[in-house]
C-alpha cells in the first residue's frame, strides 16, 4: 500500500474497529434490556446526534424523497433489529459474516464481470459452511435473524443512494434515524421497561451509538476524500473478520475451525467482489 493511502486505510480500520466494539458492548445490555432495547437506545441517541448536529429540513421535499427517505429509515430500523436479535443468539464474527451477504450481494448484483460469479461461489461456500453448525453450535433463528439483517442492508444500501441525491450532506440519514426511532419504540421500551431509565444503562447506550454510528461515518467519511472506492471495499471486507477477533477478545467467543475457514471465505470473495465495485458498501447505522 503506497503511503499516502496509508492513513485513510488506518481509519477505515479504526472504524471497522469501533462499530465492532459497539456491537459488542451492545451485547452487555441484552441481559438488563433484551436486544430490542438495546437497539432502541442505540437508534435514539444516534438520532439525537444527528439531528442536533445536522438540523434537517423537513419542508420543501418532494413525495418520492419522503417516500425513499421513510423506507430508508424501516429498512435501517429493520436491519439494527434483526442484527441485534442475531447477536443474542450467534457470536458476533458469525453474525456479521452472515449479514455481510447483504453488501456483498449488491456489489455482485451491480457487476457485468463473470469474474464475480466465482466470488458469489466463494461466499455461498463459506455460508454452507456456517449453516452446518445449525443444530450444533449454531441456534437457526439466530442465522436467519443475521441473514434477514443482511437482506434489510442491501435495501439500506440501495435507498442510501436514492437519499443522498434527494437531500444534502446528512440530513437523510438524520430523518431516517428519527423514523427508525418512532418504528423501535414500542418493542424497545416493551423489552427494556423502566431498565431504560437507568443511568448506566443509558450512559452504556450512548456509548454503542457513539462507536457504532458516529465515529464510524466521520472516519469513513474522511477516508473516502482519500482512497479509491474500490480500496475502500477491501478494507470494508475486513469486517467479518475484526468481528469475530473483537468476539473471541471482549466477548470470549470461540470458533470452530470450519467456521473460521467459512469466514475467510467471504472476507475473500467479499474483498473481490469489493474491489471492482463501482461504489462501496454503506455504512449500516
């Protein structure tokens, strides 16, 4: 890697990294809140951040933009969700390996190279390999929780493109975060109850929205200023990989060899893919 892409590649890991660490902190509020109210915490401060920073405009929008921008923020809603369902159920580096199939699946689906065909084999491999596990290490629901994530962020991936032509700089994520927050609310507040109201709780809340959503999209952002989108892909492939380190780190998760073999597999067909994408995939929030 030349130099100069060396910094922007630093912080497309850091915030690899960091939303890997959120998912995991994340998971220490399951047992006080459940995963839906954990996510509920996280969406809302996200939202709270980004429309304290970026103030959208609610006026002045055409039907199709709110249209795109409400089904923008149900599929980001649906996505954290089913994420978080997953991850009460699987290891992190599983789950993640498993949604990735959703930025995968458009980077192949957006390509004309036959090229491709072999990276779609590739992560179709490594996922029988992880489907395997079903019965044994693997809890089913958990793998369709994490592929279902994986669905919804291939449709974020899709409307974030359609947002970001309709409204400027950040103000479509920000409205989608608040629609996202007012479709989270009653399973939220249903799973955490008063628990919502603790100060730790909330104060470890903020945190996974801090790790999760703002570092990661000021990082990113950056790095892009910087480095080719097909560079940027690469780098993003490496996610299920950082996942499943953060997992046996914080997180004491193991894995089985064939699901290590399954996970290298996708970062490998998800880096090919990736690298002759004609964008990169979107960071879920």
């Amino acid at each position: 890697m030349q130099r100069n892409q060396a910094y922007p590649a630093a912080l497309v890991l850091s915030g690899t990294l960091s939303v890997q660490v959120g998912a995991a902190l994340a998971v220490g509020l399951f047992d006080e809140l459940g995963p839906a109210g954990a996510v509920f915490l996280r969406v809302i401060f996200a939202a709270a951040v980004l429309v304290a920073i970026t103030r959208p405009a609610l006026r002045g929008h055409s039907r199709y933009a709110v249209r795109t921008v409400v089904l923008f923020g149900i599929a980001l809603a649906l996505m954290n969700f089913s994420f978080y369902e997953s991850l009460d159920r699987i290891p992190l580096g599983i789950a993640v390996t498993l949604e990735f199939v959703g930025p995968l699946g458009v980077a192949i689906a957006a390509s004309r190279s036959r090229t491709d065909l072999a990276w779609a084999a590739m992560a179709a491999v490594g996922i029988v390999l992880l489907s395997g596990g079903i019965g044994g290490d693997l809890d089913a629901l958990g793998v369709i929780l994490a592929l279902t994530a994986g669905a919804f962020w291939a449709a974020y991936i899709v409307l974030a493109q359609r947002v970001g032509r309709e409204f400027p700089g950040f103000d479509g994520i920000a409205i989608a975060m608040v629609v996202s927050t007012a479709i989270l609310v009653v399973p939220g507040i249903a799973a955490g109850g008063s628990d919502l109201l603790d100060p730790e709780l909330l104060a470890a809340g903020f945190a996974v929205a801090i790790l999760s959503s703002a570092i990661p999209y000021s990082v990113e952002l950056e790095a892009l200023r910087r480095l080719a989108a097909g560079t940027f892909g690469v780098l993003m492939s490496l996610e299920p990989a950082v996942a499943a380190l953060v997992g046996f780190v914080v997180l004491e998760q193991d894995l089985a060899v064939p699901e290590i073999v399954a996970v290298g597999l996708v970062v490998a067909a998800s880096a090919g893919a990736l690298s002759t994408s004609t964008g990169p995939p979107a960071r879920d929030a």
